[in-house]
C-alpha cells in the first residue's frame, strides 16, 4: 500500500491536499482497489470509474454530516477506503468483513443501505423533504450511473423531485455502460447531451476562426450562425431536466477532479434541484477492465467455484428450441451475461429484449409478448424480481398467462450479502393463483424442464441456484409429480427442494429421499401416501420458511389431518445477513447434519 494512501485516514485529510496530490492519491486508489479485488472478487470496474468522483465529493462534502447515496453502491470502493475502511478493505464481500455495497451498520458515512438499482433518488428526496421539515441543514448528493438511471422508480423520483424544487444534488455518473453497453431511449438522450458539449466547443472554435477572417468574417459568422443555432434549438430542446425543474450541468469530464470540486462548489449551496452529468470511463486506470468493462463488472475471487452454471444449460436451451420454436422470445434486465442470455441474443436478435434494469417493465412486457401469441422467457436473478410482483400477479397470473420466469441466483447468493439473497422467491410467488413452480436438481433436468415448458401454457417458474455440482438421470418431467431419488425400507422421508437440499439429503443416509422438483403444485398423492403415524417427514430449502415449500407441505397435511411428524428446514425469519453460501447453508441447517439433528429431534 502507498504512502499516500497510508495518509488518508478519513475525509479531512483529503481536505488539506492540492488537487495534483488529489491526483496522485486517485492513482494509489485504483491501485490499491485493482489488486485488492482481484484476490476477493467484486465489482471492479465500476469503482475504477467513480474514484475521481468519490475524492471530489468527499472534498467538497462533509460526511457525515451530509449525505452521499451511491445507487446500487457497487461503485462505491474509493468511498469505503477513504472513510474510515482503508484497513478492513481486503476482508470485502466476506463474513466479519467489509459489504460490497453501502451499509449503514457499517460506517456512519454510508447514509443508506443499497444494493437494488435505482433507489438513490427516492431515497435522496426523502431526506431533503425530513432535513426541511425538521429544520435541519445538511447536503444530499444522490449519485446514479446510467444504467440505474434505466430504472423505473428513477423516472418516478424525477418527477417527485422537479415538483418538489427540494434542494439536492444529482450526479449522473455516465459511462455509456450498465453491466453491458447501455439501452434505451434515455441513453441515446444521454448521447446527445454529449454530443452538445461537442457542439458548443465546436461553436466556439468555429466563431474564433471565421471572425478572423477579413471584411467577410462577420457575414459568414451570421450566416454559419442561423444554422447552428436551429442545431443547437434541436439540442436544447431536448434538456428535459430542465423542463422538470432541475437545473442541469454538463457534460463534465468524470475523471478532471479540478472541475469536479468546482462544480459541487458552485452547487452546494443552490436551492432547489441540480444534476450534474458527468461523463467517466467504465474500469479507467486499469488495462484489462478499461478494455472489458463488462467482463470487469464483476469479478470472481482468485480460485474461485468452477462448478457448471445453470445459466449455461439455460442459454443452450434457447439457442437449440430458439432454432426450432421461432415463437420463443428471451427478455432481460440489463442482466443477459449473468443469466445465460448472450449467445441467444447475438443469435436471435430480433426476439431478444434488453429492457434496461426495469424488472417490473420486463414482467408486463413479457405478458404482452404472451398475450400477443409469442412464448417468452424472462430470466432474472431472484432478489431482483421482487421487484415485479405486482406485475406478476396483476399482468401474468390474473390473465393466466404462458410467461417462463427464470430465477437465477435463487437460495443464498454468497457475496453480495443481506440485500441479494435469493431466499424469498418460493415466498412471493407460492402465493399468487395460476403459478407454478419448479426447482431442478441439476443442469440435466433444468433442460428436460425447459423443453417441458414449451408445451406448458400457464404462468410458470423455475428457480436455481448459480451452480449445480454434477448431472445425474432423472425422470420425464410429469406436471405435478415428484422423483423418488433414494427409497429405503425407512420410515423416514426427506423431501428436497431444489439442488443444494437435494445433496444434503442425499449425504444423510437410511431415509427415503424424494426430489420435490413441483414446489407448486405439491405432489399431494405421494404426500398422502407417507402421512402415516411412524413416519417421519423433514422438507428441505434454500428459501425462507416463511411462506416457502416447507409451510406448504406442513398446512397441505394439517388441512388432512397431520398423521406423520414433519419439521421443516429452511432460513428463520432474519435477514439473511451472510457472505458465505456453505456458511449460510449450515446456519440453516441445509446439510446432512442439519437434517440429521432435525430428525433426532422429531423422534
Ligand atoms: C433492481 C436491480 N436490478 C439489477 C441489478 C444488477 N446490477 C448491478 S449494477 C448494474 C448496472 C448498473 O449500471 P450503472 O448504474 O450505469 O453503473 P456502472 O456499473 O456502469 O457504474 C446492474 C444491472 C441491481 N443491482 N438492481
């Protein structure tokens, strides 16, 4: 670690320097994060992007008197480190360590806690509206990159936020990229808020130039100038901020920290609402991110698990049927690397929809895609389609709809912690009429459930995990049926939902374990068929207990009159406030131990 950054503890000694040595610190800063997160995993070139903007702010502001939200907060690295966790940096994303994203229980200097885009606006004139009513004053900066600003509840804050004339401050961190290149009409706004920079400079030299220009330089000028102004008409019409009430800046360089401190200067103290656009280089600093920013979005920890992805069977399944079934259609959320979507899209591009991260667009589109005749398959990560369970059940399922969800990353995430967890789905979804819902076991009944869906007509989802371990026979896919994995003469039965309660099942021994691949509906003639005194019967899954397969089965069997004993394993009603999917798997109790005490325990 360089010197420097052994200097900063904290803001204030930020306060002290001269912006070359601002400079010279940011060097240190991407240098320091680079190699940190190449050993622990995280989102890198994000935060490459924002460390001039986070030294900036953090001259200018005083934190934590005053508050910075950093949307999604996966940029926020050089916040962290020069707050206070300089030290702690390299335990990120691990238990009894550092949060990739903003935690308020960490550090006062993280205003809120994030981790789902697009909130940092809402969130910003929530507390500008509380500072003003309780006669406080301190400054709120709500810092949002392009790709957030594609999120619905941003739009929805924006129009809160020109009405209200609220006094806070936007930073628009644009860097042409979500996770992949940026979509949508508000990025192409984007470029020719860019393109207007351009303009005016170009304005400038042009006027400099033709006045120059002896006896005609004048007339030419005026001539030019007409024209240019209808251009710059053409442009300026199109400052919508404007027109909402906020004062708009920009385009700035992101990474020219002197005009950065100017400009957070000059609108510190201004009433009412400000954005300022700044432009920035998704990974700058750093070769490998700055040439694959999409690759360096996120990266794996040194070593890290090289299990087969679902995603993987996912996106062979839509390039094979995509072939074949033209009326398959695949939609995402500014997530089509993660969720196996990018070889269907260079394939099929004119049945592939990037929505931006827009999950609730993404859920009704998909429903008028079905609606309209076509087959389509909206793949999300889990904690993320939370977002859509209105339009779930208003759009999808009231209309009963042929929409395939598929639930990536479902059960515990690992890493990203408390605010991505995967554990709610079976929860939100089991309660919606029309649904159905699948958990396959492998990658090899996750294709024979994919080729299943395609003659299935109703609302439909299939959740799983990141990884699989290996693939294994199973049985055609029968709607409404179970696999019986293991069968012993035991009076125990162990019924797994989903892979990872299927391994650990599988490791207890001496019980009968059943593959519950339909968690919705319930095998309900086998679940008859072992209600019997003497019998013992544990449900297994990576989801909450609340409202999840377990409680389904236990009130299926109560309505019967509940004969056999039952225990359900699943996460209690906590958050989920854990980095380690093997760790939080055994504080569940997902393990042969697990179900082992479980059983003991029932006897
Ligand atoms: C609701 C929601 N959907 C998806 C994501 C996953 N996600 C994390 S960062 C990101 C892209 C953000 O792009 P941008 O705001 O431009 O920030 P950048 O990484 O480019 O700096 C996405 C899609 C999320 N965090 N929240």
């Amino acid at each position: 670690m360089s010197d420097l950054i052994q200097q900063v503890n904290s803001p204030a000694d930020l306060k002290k320097m001269t912006v070359g040595e601002l400079n010279e610190y940011c060097n240190c800063l991407r240098k320091y994060i680079g190699e940190t997160v190449r050993n622990t995993g995280g989102h890198l070139a994000s935060s490459l992007g924002a460390v001039e903007l986070a030294v900036a702010l953090h001259f200018v502001f005083d934190c934590p008197a005053d508050k910075i939200l950093w949307d999604v907060g996966h940029q926020a690295y050089a916040h962290k480190i020069i707050t206070g966790r300089r030290d702690a940096f390299p335990s990120l994303r691990s238990n009894g360590g550092i949060s990739g994203f903003p935690r308020m229980k960490e550090s006062d200097c993280d205003a809120f806690t994030m981790g789902h885009s697009s909130t940092s606006l809402s969130v910003g004139l929530g507390l500008a509206r509380a500072r003003d009513l309780l006669g406080q004053s301190y400054n709120i900066v709500s810092v949002i990159g392009d790709g957030a600003f594609t999120g619905g509840m941003a739009f929805e804050a924006l129009n809160d936020i020109g009405a209200s004339q609220a006094g806070m401050t936007i930073v628009l961190n644009d860097n042409k990229m979500s996770i992949s290149k940026n979509v949508g009409a508000m990025s192409e706004y984007l470029s020719k808020l860019r393109l207007s920079k351009r303009y005016s400079r170009l304005k400038r030299t042009v006027q400099k130039g033709v006045l120059g220009i002896p006896l005609f330089g004048e007339h030419i000028y005026k001539a030019l100038d007409k024209t240019k102004d209808g251009i710059k008409a053409l442009l300026q019409n199109n400052k919508m901020f404007e027109q909402m009430g906020i004062k708009y800046y920009g385009p700035i360089d992101g990474h020219n920290i002197g005009n950065l401190i100017e400009i957070f200067k000059q609108t510190k103290n201004e009433c009412g609402p400000s954005l300022i656009h700044i432009v920035t280089e998704k990974g700058k600093g750093d070769s490998a991110a700055q040439c694959d920013p999409s690759k360096f979005h996120g990266i794996q920890p040194v070593g890290a698990n090289k299990e087969p992805s679902f995603s993987d069977v996912l996106s062979r399944f839509l390039c094979e049927e995509g072939e074949k079934n033209s009326s398959i259609v695949a939609i995402t959320a500014a997530m089509a690397d993660g969720t196996g979507l990018t070889a269907f899209s260079e394939r099929f591009p004119n049945r592939y929809f990037d929505v931006g991260i827009a999950e609730q667009h993404a859920v009704t589109l998909a429903a008028g895609l079905a609606a309209g005749g076509l087959k389509p398959y909206f793949a999300v990560y889990s904690t993320f389609l939370q977002r859509g369970f209105d339009q779930i059940l208003h759009d999808v399922c009231i209309n009963n709809l042929g929409v395939t969800f598929l639930i990536d990353r479902a059960g515990a995430v690992g890493s990203d912690g408390i605010t991505h967890q995967g554990i709610y789905d079976l929860s939100y979804l089991s309660m919606i009429p029309n649904m159905t819902i699948l958990a396959p076991k492998d990658g090899n009944e996750f294709y024979k459930m994919l080729i299943w869906s395609q003659s299935f007509n109703g609302p439909l989802s299939i959740r799983y995990p990141k990884n699989y371990a290996f693939d294994s026979e199973c049985a055609d896919i029968e709607y409404g049926k179970w696999e019986v994995v293991v069968s012993e003469k035991s009076n125990i039965y162990i019924l797994a939902a989903g892979g990872r309660a299927l391994r650990a099942a599988q490791a207890v021994g001496n019980s009968n374990v059943i593959n519950a691949r339909f968690i919705k509906p319930l095998d309900t003639e086998f679940l008859n068929s072992i209600n019997k005194a003497g019998n013992i019967i544990i449900t297994v899954e990576d989801n909450a207990l609340s409202g999840g397969f377990g409680q389904a089965v236990n009130s299926y069997l109560t309505s019967c009159g509940l004969k056999a004993k039952i225990s359900c394993i699943g996460y209690s009603d906590e958050f989920l406030d854990d980095f380690s999917v093997e760790h939080s798997l055994e504080s569940a109790g997902i393990t042969a131990n697990g179900i082992l005490s479980a059983i003991k325990n029932l006897k």
